[in-house]
C-alpha cells in the first residue's frame, strides 16, 4: 500500500515534500467517523501534546493523501517515531470525490489527552489550509482550546 492520509501539520504539501521528495500529494479526502484529537502530553517530551485520531460516530477527519514511494517510507515512519513506538499504523478508507481509498494513518500509540501547544495547533490549521482543507474545517482547527496563551 502507497496511499498515505496525513491529518496533522502533514498536511502542508511543502513540509511532505521535504520529508518524501519522491512522494506527491495526490489528493485530499474525508477519514469518515474519525475525530482528529490529542494525546501523549508530557508523555514523549514534547511540551504539549501531539495530534491523532480517534474512532467517532458521525465525526470526519480532513486528510491529504500522498503517494509514498518506498524510499520515502522508511524516512516517514522514522520522522513519526513508529520505531519508537509513539505511532503505529493504521489502515483506514478514505473517502475522496473519485470514490474510497485504501490508505495508512498514524495513530499516537496511548490515551487520548492533553492539549497542542498554540504554535502546534496554528500549524495544523495552516496546513490544513494549505492542502485545500473547508473554511469552517480551518476555522474549527483554529478554535480549540491550546495549553499555551499565543501562537
């Protein structure tokens, strides 16, 4: 499987780029009864906490996909601290306006909890931006509660 759904500061095509310069953004889509959250609060020294997501009824998750050559795999699962085991993978189904595909996610590998930093969280929201994400999706991003005062 190449297709990757990034829902987290992966969004920004330019960011991908630097990290899989082998592999294009091929699209954007929905992660359909999925909610983007946070976990792993002082938990992986981060200052606050780092973006996943969540299994939820009714929700939906704005995710750009990547086609992710093989030499770029390894280089992505080393940045998202599979290894590690602070992420781990996740098969989902994306659904796009060409119709379902088969991807991988990222999934912060403990408890859901804990709140982004404001920069963090800005991040998100303009790569979210970026990748083509609604208006209201952007905006919703840019409303939720930060663990720090500004960005």
């Amino acid at each position: 499987m190449r297709h990757y759904a990034a829902y987290g500061s992966n969004l920004d095509p330019a960011r991908m780029r630097a990290y899989c310069p082998h592999s294009p953004m091929v699209g954007v889509g929905w992660l359909e009864g999925w909610r983007l959250t946070f976990a792993g609060e002082g938990a992986i020294g981060w200052e606050g906490a780092v973006s996943t997501i969540v299994e939820s009824f009714g929700d939906r998750v704005f995710v750009a996909l990547y086609d992710i050559h093989p030499y770029d795999a390894v280089q992505l699962d080393e940045i998202e601290g599979v290894a590690s085991g602070t992420y781990r993978k996740l098969h989902v189904r994306v659904s796009t306006l060409d119709g379902d595909v088969t991807a991988w996610v990222y999934v912060f590998d403990g408890y859901e909890g804990g709140l982004p930093t404001a920069w963090y969280l800005s991040e998100i929201a303009n790569a979210a931006e970026k990748a083509g994400a609604p208006d209201d999706y952007v905006s919703e991003l840019r409303s939720r509660p930060t663990g720090t005062a500004s960005a």
